[in-house]
C-alpha cells in the first residue's frame, strides 16, 4: 500500500495507523480462543471500516451483531440493517461510490438473493469485503455447511477466498482490503468460510495488537473515481452508451467484461505476495495427494495422519484462492501425482471441475467425497476413497461406532 501519509498517527480510538506489512507480519501477536465470528470482530476492529451494512441469517448473523457492538464502541464509522440482503448489498454499492471502506456478511439463500449486486460490484470496481459464511441453499431447507455458492459467486467478477481455519479468516480479512483496493485490481472480494465449522466453532487465533490498526482507504487512488460533487453518480453510464447505438454499448460493455477479469489476473501478483502464494502443499511428491479448499482441507490433514499409521504417503494441496484461480500452481505441485482426491463440501463438485480443466491427465482426478446439506465429512471416508483408488480393501463404514 503506498498511502504513507497517516502512519503513525492514531484515530480518535487511540489506535495507530500501521503499515499494513508491519502490522501483518512483524507485529507481536497474542493468542486467543474465539469463535469465527469473534474473529471476524477483531479483524474489523483493526481494519479501519467505514460502513457495516447489515441483514440477519444464519450462520453469519452472530458476527453481524457483533460487528455492531464495534460501531456502539466507535470502531465503524457508521452502521445499519438493511430491508434485505439485496438491499444491504445495493446499499452497500452506495456507500462504496461514495468512497467508502465497506463490509458485509450473507450466507447461503442471501448470497443468491443479493446475488445480482455481486457483478455490478465488480463492473463498477467497488473493492467492498463481504464475508460468505457458506450455507445450504437447497430445498429441503438447511442451515447448515453446504459450499455450492461458491460456484455461483465464482462467476461473478469479484476476488473469491475460501478460508480453512479462524486464523486464516483474521488474516484474510485485513489482507484482503490491501488486495482489493490497489489501484490495478480495485475489485470486491468474497471472502468464503464454510459456516458453522468456522464461525461457531473456538479455536485459537493469534491476534495483533488491538492499537493498531490499517490506514484508511483512499478512493481517489480508484481507477473509477469515486462520487463527489466534481463526479456524478451517472458519471459511469451515460446515456450514449444506452440509447444512440447498439453497438457503441454492446463493444462498451464486453470491453468492460475483459477489463474486470483482467483486474483478477492482476490481483495475482499482490495475493502472492500477501498471502505467501495461492496454494499451500505438504509432501507434494506424493504418489496421492489431496487437493482441497476451506475445511475440507482440514479434514484431509487428518485423513493423511490416519493413512500415515498405516504406512501410507499421501500429500496435500491447500487452494486458498479460487479467484484468481491458482492453475499453473496446481498444474506444477499435481505433475507428479497419479491420483488426485478432492473432498467437497457441496454434491456438484465444483472444485473437481476447476482441477480437471486445469491440469493435463485430468482422468487422475478423483471427484470426492462428496457431502452436502450440512453433513460432516469424517476422515475415514477420504481415507476409504484412497485406499479404494490404491486397490487397498478396507473395512465397511456402515457400522462404525456400533
């Protein structure tokens, strides 16, 4: 971040504008045991929020209400509840024209409802936060962890993250905005957890200090300026583009299409470099590795300590980024791999399509275990999965624990 000016002042909290690598990576840190959504109030603490728009539904509405205590303690400049998620997103839309830092939290059914403001965010480069507390969306209605609207949200033009762990869900938050708001990317950013297996379970979480906290967001570095009496809301569409001619606004906005996704590549060199790569591997020459996203990935660290015992090597692959999507990364640590295990969360399997379209040999490609609808995923059914490929005969799960 090159906006140097504030460093070292306080805000009228008290707390200190910090560089942002400073604060990432050298400051002490203290650990803590919170929930998710605890930690999703102290990233928001520190990360020098202007607006919190909000809209209750589970399991995202705890950390909403929290976020809410930070603005009765004066943390957020301002905050309300919307009529609906589409409203809280649309709203959201105005606060960042106007130049603000702005986050918001949905899951699950208010991710497909608000679903619409998601590509107008990207087109009209609003880098605002907003947290996916992954949830079911089919009916039989579910509130439980169910991944599938990642893949929607992947298409949408926004940055997309899908954290394993708390720690990661802290980090991710003040890093994403570093991210988001360079002037060469400016894109909003689905920062995705797989809910209720994050938000409300504790873990420990090693925080940075609660008196510092990122500098504030500086619009007029947008590559769209932002609203204010030289610049005019209407400034982005004028009604040439619209009205004259068909074609000066089909070429306008399929020009504008690349532009956005072009601003995903470009985000790949500063996720690099924030977030220490877009993938994380474990003994990647094994002959097996597990290749995964969000919690899955921690259930996939357990299955390969119980194949261990046995005296069976299998690596693993952790995809932290899904947009920018981490291809010639994945391509690279799978060159070696004759199977490739992808555990998902969700029944459409995703992550499996992205994998097979992005590496060669993509028949190596083992799509699951698949659970959905809020279902755990015990390791022994990754462990079954590979020790099928293997051609290793295992023992029936039906009658575990009877």
């Amino acid at each position: 971040m090159e906006t140097t000016s504030v460093i070292g002042t306080k805000n009228k909290k008290g707390q200190v504008y910090t560089d942002p690598r400073v604060m990432m990576n050298e400051a002490p840190r203290t650990p803590s045991f919170f929930t998710g959504s605890e930690v999703i109030k102290e990233a928001v603490r520190r990360a020098s929020v202007d607006v919190m728009i909000a809209y209750p539904i589970t399991p995202q509405s705890e950390a909403a209400a929290l976020i809410g205590e930070l603005f009765a303690e004066g943390y957020i400049g301002d905050y309300f509840r919307g009529e609906s998620e589409f409203a809280v997103m649309s709203e959201c839309a105005g606060a960042a024209f106007g130049g603000a830092r702005v986050f918001t939290t949905t899951a699950g059914p208010g991710t497909m409802r608000a679903m619409e403001n998601f590509p107008m965010w990207a087109g009209a480069r609003l880098p605002i936060q907003c947290i996916v507390t992954c949830r079911g969306i089919n009916s039989p209605l579910s509130i439980q962890p169910d991944t599938i609207e990642i893949s929607y949200l992947m298409q949408t033009g926004m940055l997309v993250w899908h954290a394993e762990t708390a720690q990661d869900f802290y980090d991710w938050i003040m890093k994403g905005y570093m991210v988001s708001e360079e002037p060469d990317v400016h894109l909003p950013l689905a920062l995705c957890c797989d809910g209720f297996f994050v938000t409300h379970t504790k873990d420990v979480v090693n925080l940075t200090p609660a008196d510092m906290c990122l500098p504030p967001y500086d619009p007029y570095r947008s590559p769209v300026p932002c609203m204010d009496m030289e610049c005019p809301p209407v400034r982005m569409m004028r009604d040439p583009f619209v009205m004259k001619s068909n074609y000066i606004s089909y070429a306008t906005h399929a020009s504008w299409q690349q532009e956005v996704w072009a601003a995903i590549e470009r985000s790949r060199k500063h996720t690099i470099a924030w977030m220490d790569g877009l993938i994380e591997t474990e003994n990647a020459d094994a002959d097996v590795l597990i290749v995964s996203s969000g919690t899955a990935v921690s259930q996939g660290r357990e299955a390969i300590r119980l194949l261990a015992d046995e005296g069976i090597r299998v690596g693993l692959v952790k995809i932290k980024t899904l947009r920018p999507w981490p291809g010639e990364e994945i391509r690279e640590a799978t060159k070696n791999a004759k199977y490739i295990i992808v555990p998902e969360f969700n029944v459409v399997g995703w992550m499996a399509r992205e994998i097979k379209a992005s590496i060669p040999n993509s028949d190596r490609v083992i799509a699951g275990p698949h659970v959905c609808g809020g279902m755990t995923m015990p390791p022994e059914i990754i462990v079954e999965q590979i020790k099928h490929a293997l051609g290793i005969r295992s023992a029936a799960l039906a009658g575990r624990g009877s």
